[in-house]
C-alpha cells in the first residue's frame, strides 16, 4: 500500500478542529488511519513529540526506517521553540522559510489570525451569527477593555476567552473558508500532508517535501 502515516503536530485542540476542516476544503486522499492530527497539549511538549517520532521512525521495523513523515503548525510567537526542538533531531533552522522547507509552518499571529483576515469581517460575523454567539460578541465589544479596538482584534480575542469557543469558532471559520481564500500557511500545510500522504519511499521522519504537482 503507498503513501506514509502523516503526523501533524499541533498546539491544540482548536488547531486540531481547524485543520481538520481545512482538509475538507482543500480534499487530500488520505486514509483515515494514516493521518494523525495530534494535539500537543502545548508547543512547550513540541521537542518531546519529535524525539518520540522520529525515535519510532527509525525503530518500528527493526533496522528499516518506518514510513512515518511529521509535519506541523504554529504561532508566530511560539516559532522558537519548534526552531529549537528542529534543531536537537540534527534540522537546524534559522528562518520560517527554513521551517516551511520542512513542512512546519508558522502563522502571523496566530491560527484565528489568519482565518480572521482571510474570511473578512463580514464573513466571520455571519459565522458567529450561525454559531449563536454573535449576542455574546457584541457583548464582549462593549467591555471597557476592547471597547474602541480594531475589529479583527476584537474577533480574534473574543474567539479565544475559552478553550471550548476556540475549537468551536476555529473549526467553523476554517469550514467557512473557500480554497482560494486558505491562508498560505495552513495551505502549505494542507499540501505538504497531500504530498507526505502520496510519498512512496522511505526516509527519515522530517525532511522536505515539494509541493510540485
């Protein structure tokens, strides 16, 4: 059977529920079994993650590296420690690029930061009027706090005062989203798991791929 089981390394669960959804926009072939979304509980357990995988990788089959690739996401303010943990499995970087060549992406903010700004005002409002919780938002606008702050400030921190809204707002603006309107970093993302799901030789648990046709 081709292709590899794809690990993605996440910070949590709303990235988890966001991708996930992504995959529906933009179909990857994957079988279901192949594919783990993994929620890290926080990018400060990123290094554990990588050790224990690419430690699997190289002994699940005895001498023969198992077919495993690793990929994964994160924030702007969080790239140093994947950067860091990179480098301690021997994949020294020095830059997003660098990161991005190995098919760990970084967001600018963050994950609700890039939907926010691809879907638009107008279209996230719809989508929390869809979620019932536009009342609330409006709401949390007058809060002396945020009151007066830049609208997609305001969306973007309300979507995140609670870990169970977070999964429940990410997940629905990244449905929301068409394939044109996928922020570059979580579409490189999307295409490095259809190109480590396709990828038939076997290799070392993190390495670049080509997101070439």
């Amino acid at each position: 059977m081709s292709g590899h089981r794809v690990v993605v390394l996440l910070e949590g669960q709303s990235d988890v529920a966001a991708v996930r959804a992504l995959l529906g926009v933009r179909p990857v072939t994957v079988q279901p079994d192949r594919l783990d979304l993994v929620d890290m509980g926080g990018v400060t357990n990123i290094r554990r993650h990588l050790a224990d995988l690419v430690a699997q990788s190289a002994h699940a089959n005895g001498d023969a590296p198992a077919r495993l690739r690793v990929l994964g996401l994160c924030d702007v303010g969080e790239a140093g420690y994947f950067a860091r943990a990179l480098a301690s499995i021997g994949h020294p970087v020095g830059s997003a690029d660098d990161m991005a060549a190995l098919g760990f992406h970084v967001c600018d903010q963050d994950l609700e930061d890039e939907l926010i700004r691809a879907l638009g005002v107008e279209r996230v409002i719809e989508v929390l009027d869809r979620l019932r919780l536009l009342d609330r938002f409006v709401t949390f606008r007058r809060q002396p706090t945020w009151e007066g702050r830049p609208v997609t400030d305001q969306l973007r921190r309300f979507s995140g005062t609670t870990s169970g809204r977070k999964a429940l707002v990410a997940q629905a603006l990244a449905a929301a989203t068409t394939a044109e309107q996928v922020p570059p970093p979580l579409a490189a993302l999307v295409a490095h798991i259809a190109a480590a799901a396709a990828d038939d030789e076997p290799g070392p648990a993190v390495r670049p791929f080509s997101t070439e046709p």
